[in-house]
C-alpha cells in the first residue's frame, strides 16, 4: 500500500525539529522508524542546556529583579513558578527520549488502526489543533515579550532577560507534545467507536440471536479488538504521556494561582477587557492541558459504551454466552483507561482536583502576605 502523509505526520516532525523525539517514517520500509539523526540530538542538548543554565542563574542571582508592588512573598513565588517551569520542560524532554522504544509503538499501532479501521475517514482535528497550537504560541510568545521584557524586566540584565526566555518555550514544546496525545486519543476513540458499529452489525444480523460460527468469530475478533485498545491506553499511552501529563498538572495549578495572585496585587491602568484577555493568553497552558483531560474523559465513556452493547443481547444457551459474560466480567470494574502515570485518573474529576490545589496554594500565599504586611508593621515601631 502506498504511503500517504497522515494526519500526524506535522505533529512527528514538528517533535523532531524540536528534539523532543526522533520517530520518522522510512519511505524505503514503509514503516515508522527511530532516525536517530544528530541534528535532533544536538537541539534536544542545546535545548537541556540552556534550561539547565536558565535554572542556574535565577537561582544564584535569586533576589535580582524583584519588583516592590508585588511583594517578597509575590516575586519569590513567581521565581519559584519560572525555576519549576524550566526544571519540569528539563524532566519532560529527558522522559520522552529515554521512552522513544514504547513511543515508537504507540505510533506504529496508531497508524495501524487509522490505515485499517479509518481509512475512510478523515480526521480534521489534528490539522485544526496544530493551527490553533501555532496560533497560541505566537499570541503567548508576544504577550511575553510585550509584558514581562518591555514592562516586566526593563531594568534587568540581558542575561536574566535571555533566561526568562525559557518560560514560552516550555509552552512551546509540550503543546505540540501534549497535541501529539490530544490526537492519538481521538484516534483511538474513533477506532473504539468504529469497532462498536461492528458489534452492533454483528449482532443486528443475527436475527435468532443464535449466532452462526463466522459471526462468533468476528465478534471475538471485534472484542480482543477492544482489550487490545484498552491496553495500549493503559500500558503504552499512559506510561509515555501520563507522567507528561502529571507534570503538566502539576505544574498548572501553580501557573493559574500566579496569574490570580499578580492580578489581585498589581494595580495597573489598563481596561478590565484588556486584563482579561492577557490573562487569557497566560493561561493558554492550563486550557491545553484541560482539552487533554476531556479527551480523555471521552476515550472513557466511549470505552464503557461496549460493556453497555453486550449487556443488551438476550441470552441464547450457546457459546455466545460464556464469550460475552467473560467480557463483561473482566471489564466489570471500570478501571480508569487514561491516567496521569498512576497518580489520578485523566477525567473531568481531575478539574476538581485542579481548583482544590489552586484554593490552597492561594490561602498559603495570602497567608504569607499577611505575614510579611505584620512583619513590615513591627519593624515600623
């Protein structure tokens, strides 16, 4: 079969260019392959480096550029957010390099499934998030520059102003990674739906309900079809993007409680519509990584719809039976199919869990002002 260019095809070679992963196809094998080619080693050092180098100087030169109207407990704790930021694109870049064998079969099975069971469709999605991506991380990249180097750090060194530099470039690398998962999701949900067709023909064309052998046969097919998908999401998908996942988690809860603090303590003259387009634009990693979340949430629902398929096929007395009660018995627990390497469940719960960190990292901090507005007080007597 011929090759054509899939849909994921920018994504890989975006991740590439970038040093995140080195997977490419080989038109000679016509397969994807590992290129280990120098050109995305030496960028994905480059790029270690200078993170690592970024971390060193905020640390060392911690106290430079502090800026009174946000307070000490406000510009060290979003030092603090800069220094996580650089340290976690650190750990996300060195995870997905040393996990480039179990990527590579993530792309292979899901090119497998979109040649096979979706060749007739066509996937706008992941065309439609890369030009949202792109758009994202130039509004997010001009809205950085615009804020924090022509306002923010006028008076500071070129040095710190370079290293602030690190903090779009973390959104820049895990968008398109965390849209390169975005996509392989939506895959595999599409191919779950499509194997529920199946199930549904199958069973719609047995109109005695006892099954002849061939349509047996393909219903076992269409359910190890299932355990199969299942397991890439379980084992595959969520070892290589759930600790990505994780992170980014983690690592949103401390963005959007700095937003909310820098806007609640700086007084500025700008319009409130102004304010909160900019804090729009600032939380553009928070709503990737939601869109994430409900993806996931979807791969889920639409996993269980096959339980709730065969649950609704009459009993029979033949082998049909003990095919369907075994599936259903293994899948009786819903266990969760997508998860943030083991920590949570990728779902809607996982927004509660978001805003609950928020609540508390927020009290901690005005904790901390109180502290410090007291301490100014007794010092003033």
């Amino acid at each position: 079969m011929n090759f054509q260019p899939c849909e994921l095809c920018a994504y890989y070679r975006l991740c590439r260019y970038l040093g995140i992963f080195c997977i490419d196809y080989s038109p000679t094998k016509k397969k994807f392959r590992l290129r280990r080619s120098v050109f995305c080693y030496v960028v994905h050092f480059a790029l270690q480096a200078y993170l690592v180098g970024g971390m060193s100087v905020m640390v060392i030169y911690w106290r430079r550029c502090f800026k009174s109207e946000l307070t000490t407990t406000g510009n060290h704790f979003d030092r603090l957010v800069m220094v996580i930021a650089l340290g976690i694109l650190v750990v996300q870049n060195a995870w997905l390099i040393w996990l480039q064998a179990p990527h590579l079969r993530i792309v292979r099975q899901i090119e497998f499934y979109r040649r096979n069971q979706l060749a007739n469709f066509r996937l706008l999605l992941p065309k439609r998030l890369l030009w949202v991506i792109i758009a994202t991380n130039v509004l997010y990249m001009a809205n950085f520059i615009k804020t924090c180097i022509f306002e923010w750090l006028t008076d500071a060194s070129r040095l710190f102003v370079i290293t602030s530099l690190g903090f779009p470039l973390r959104y820049l690398v895990t968008s398109f990674t965390m849209g390169t998962y975005f996509c392989m999701v939506h895959i595999v949900r599409l191919v779950l739906d499509w194997n529920q067709s199946q199930i549904n023909a199958i069973i719609d064309k047995s109109a005695d309900l006892k099954m002849t052998s061939p349509n047996r046969l393909r219903l076992r097919v269409c359910l190890e079809m299932h355990d199969r998908l299942i397991l890439l999401c379980n084992d595959e998908i969520s070892l290589v993007y759930g600790f990505i996942a994780w992170l980014s988690w983690m690592f949103a809860s401390l963005d959007v409680t700095g937003v909310i603090y820098l806007t609640m303590v700086i007084q500025t003259n700008k319009s409130i519509i102004l304010k909160l387009i900019t804090n729009v634009v600032w939380l553009s990693p928070t709503f990737m990584t939601f869109a994430a979340s409900f993806m996931s949430n979807r791969v889920t629902i639409q996993a269980n719809k096959t339980a709730k398929i065969l649950t609704k096929v009459p009993r029979t007395g033949t082998g049909l039976d003990r095919m369907i009660e075994k599936f259903l018995l293994k899948n009786l627990r819903q266990q969760p199919i997508l998860t943030a390497y083991g920590f949570f469940a990728l779902d809607k719960s996982t927004l509660f869990k978001l805003f609950t960190a928020i609540f508390t990292y927020m009290v901690i901090l005005v904790q901390f002002k109180e502290m410090e507005n007291s301490t100014k007080s007794i010092n003033k007597f």
